[in-house]
C-alpha cells in the first residue's frame, strides 16, 4: 500500500500571509490539527500545527489577581495582557511555522511513512507529486491502513 492510496486529496491550506487566528479558525472548522502552508504561488513552504498554536499561547501570562470579597485585584495590569493576545492572535503563519516540511511522494509505502511519522515525531505528512501538493496523509489514516491490512488476512486461526 502506498501514500497515494490513503492520503486525503481535498487538502486545507493556509497562506503564509494569514494570522494565526485565522489558521486556528481554519483547523477548528475543517477538525484538522495542522495546515500546509502555501506562497503566492501555491507552493508548500512551512506547514503549522496545533503544538505550533500551543508553543505560542504558552508564551502568554495573563495576570496574576487575588479575589478578596468578590472583587479580583490585579497584581499587574491586565491591559497589557489584552494587548499581548491580540498581538499574538494577529501574527501571521510565517511567524510561527515549520519550515522545515518533511514531505513524502505519493508512492511511498505506507510502512516508511509511519517510520517517518514515528521518527521525526509528527503527526502529518505532506504528498508531492512534480512539486505539487497532492494530498495529506495523517497518523490516522496510517492507523486505519494497517489495521485494515490486518482485518484482509482472515484467514482460519486469525484473531
């Protein structure tokens, strides 16, 4: 079985120009964990993930407060936490991808793209073909190859 066999072929990209509230907007609407990112062009240059999303949002502080009889007192200004999040939500994909795609053509075996997955701990790979963004194969898919080779044996004395 090959990569071209279980990717996903309608794949959901972001340009590198888009905010990461927009990215983020864009994962939580199509349920997926991570975005190729493409140029002008609609060449794969970075691609941006949940964990990318996380690295950043650990990086802001909100406030330290003491609730006294209902009332919150601020121990530093709140404004300035308000002002660091949007700033954050408005930095763009390019701030905050993955240059560095790890890509596979669309007639890898499945068996090396899990290796691939396992060894570089990442959860989704890119399929080119000619240079081009094919399609998208996640762990999950991976997953269901395998456990479906499984279930074809069926042979008398399988489990």
């Amino acid at each position: 079985m090959r990569a071209g066999d279980i990717m996903t072929e309608d794949v959901t990209t972001v340009s590198e120009g888009a905010t990461i509230g927009e990215a983020a907007r864009l994962m939580a609407e199509k349920g997926v964990g991570g975005l190729p990112v493409t140029d002008v062009k609609g060449q794969v240059v970075g691609i941006i993930t949940e964990r990318d999303l996380l690295w950043r949002a650990q990086e802001l502080r909100p406030p330290t407060f003491v609730p006294i009889m209902g009332a919150f007192i601020y121990l530093e200004n709140p404004e300035r936490f308000q002002r660091d999040l949007r700033k954050a939500i408005s930095m763009s994909v390019r701030d905050v991808m993955t240059r560095r795609v790890i890509t596979v053509g669309e007639d890898a075996a499945v068996e090396d793209v899990a290796r691939i997955m396992v060894d570089k701990d990442i959860n989704r790979v890119p399929v080119m073909k000619e240079g081009r963004l094919v399609g998208i194969v996640a762990r999950a898919d991976v997953v269901g190859a395998i456990l479906g080779e499984e279930a074809k044996g069926g042979g008398e004395g399988d489990v």
